[in-house]
C-alpha cells in the first residue's frame, strides 16, 4: 500500500517542491497545509502516514501544530522542514513528538533519505 | 553588531545557492550603509528580529533572479505571486539558519515582502546595517543585516551533563 503524506509550510513554492519531490519517489501526497490549524484539521480527517512540518508559519507555528497532532495521534510521523538550525528547536521539536528534522535548505536527497527511514517504521508499524 | 556575527550569514547565503541552485555565488565584500539610505533590487524579503538581538535582516534581488531560482528548483509557475514566496523564503531560510550561530532566543518573524526596500519603519532609526552584496548569474542581489543586542537580555546557557 502507498505511503501517504500531508506537507505543511507557508511556503506555496517549497509545498510544491516537497509535493513534486515526494511523487516522483511513489509516495502519495493526500493534503498540503499552509499553517498548523489548517494542518490539524486535515490530520484528524486523513491520517496521512508522514507529515512534514515548518515551524515558522502563521496562525499557529508547527511546534504547536506537533502538539496538537501528536493529541490527536501519539504514532503520528512529523518530519520537520525548517530553517531554524540551532539545536534546542530541534531538541524541542522532537520532545513534542516529531520523528525527524532537516534543515533548509535541502536537497531531494536529504528529503528522499529522510522519508526512506521514516516510512520504513510505518512499514513495520502496519506488519 | 560585530562583524565576526556576519559569518554566519555569508555561509547561510553561500549554501542556500549551493543547495538550490547547485551553483557557487559570489560573495563580496561586506560593507556598511546608514540605515537612511537602504539597498534595495527590486524584491525585497524582510525578517523581523527580536528577543536577544532585535531588528531586521533582509533578502533583496531582481525578478530575473528569484524568476531562475523558481525554476531551478522545479517550479514552472513563475508568478509574481511565486516569486514573492521565494524571496520571502529565501530571507526566512537565512535568517533561520542563522540560530546556529545566535541560539533559539534570535527569535524571527514570518516573511513580509515588498517591493523596493524597507522603508524607515522597519529598519532600526538609528545606526548602519551589514549589507553582504552577491552575485549570480551575473545578477545582482544582497543581504542586508541590521541587528542590535538588546538590552537586559540573558541568552540561557545550557549546562554540561554530569557523567
């Protein structure tokens, strides 16, 4: 069964670019998310296998949004895309809940091999 | 703002080109400018700053720039719309890289982009700004950073772990 994904960033032109990327790679991009409250909804309705998530985004940022998904579903797979390159929003991000985190700017590779590792733990979550 | 901080932006820059566009920029020699008379091209993308160090750090670059960086990257909608969200990230994605060097409390707004340059509302009144010119393609683009320590702030130091 295809993975499925849900992207959220402000960003229309990295949504795009993170959608292309992850299609070309057979996973399958169900919802795309501007900021976290819209991010959240979609969550609760489609469950998608992985998430990426920004966190500087208006409306309510993605360390608030890993949160509230996290409420919502504590297996839930959030990849966070972000800029912000120190190491306490890392740390922070991954006590919330999140599985992973890479910086931008990335490359498909770095995306590509982010995406490898985590949906072979949905793999083994669905066995 | 001491100039061995502006390091840290000039690596920012080199890899966001490097990453994106797999292309070496070149960078130029820093320089300083009164706030009064800001560089600008013809976007601009602009990064509040506060907490620790308060003020602004922007992107600005021609269209032709942004327009050949969207379609590097893939996108084939070249939109002014598009092309405001790249410069807005572009300047987001600096300015964010830049906590490895100022740690979490270089707390940074979401993106505004304008055309032209910021006007006096958004640079600090007083003072001069870092502008760090590039050069791409033989475009022309620059960022500008214009940061002040604040005062009575206390960066927090995390402790090393007992062994």
């Amino acid at each position: 069964m295809m993975i499925t994904i849900m992207v959220v960033d402000d960003s229309n032109v990295i949504r795009n670019r993170i959608t292309r990327s992850s299609e070309s790679k057979g996973f399958e991009v169900v919802a795309t998310a501007a900021n976290g409250v819209d991010a959240v909804q979609l969550y609760e309705i489609l469950k998608p296998d992985l998430v990426t998530m920004d966190l500087t985004m208006p409306k309510m940022d993605g360390l608030a949004c890993i949160r509230n998904i996290i409420n919502l579903d504590e297996n839930a797979n959030i990849l966070v895309i972000s800029a912000l390159a120190d190491k306490a929003t890392g740390i922070k991000a991954l006590e919330y809940g999140a599985r992973g985190f890479i910086y931008k700017p990335f490359t498909d590779e770095d995306l590509f091999e982010a995406f490898r590792e985590m949906a072979a733990e949905v793999v083994n979550e669905r066995r | 703002m001491k100039e061995d901080k502006i390091q840290v932006f000039l690596e920012g820059v080199r890899k966001y080109f490097t990453q994106v566009a797999g292309e070496e920029v070149f960078i130029g020699t820093p320089y300083l400018v009164e706030n009064k008379m800001p560089a600008a091209q013809h976007y601009s993308g602009v990064i509040a700053v506060s907490g620790c160090t308060r003020g602004i750090v922007y992107f600005t670059c021609p269209q032709q720039m942004a327009r050949r960086l969207l379609v590097l990257m893939g996108e084939t909608d070249t939109s002014e719309e598009n092309i405001m969200d790249l410069i807005g990230e572009v300047a987001n994605t600096i300015a964010g890289n830049a906590r490895s060097q100022f740690g979490e409390k270089f707390e940074i707004s979401v993106p505004v982009v304008i055309r032209g340059a910021p006007d006096e509302i958004m640079l600090p009144r007083e003072g001069r700004s870092f502008v760090i010119p590039l050069e791409w393609e033989k475009l022309q683009a620059a960022i500008i950073v214009a940061l002040y320590k604040a005062t009575g702030c206390v960066q927090a130091v995390s402790k090393p772990v007992a062994q």
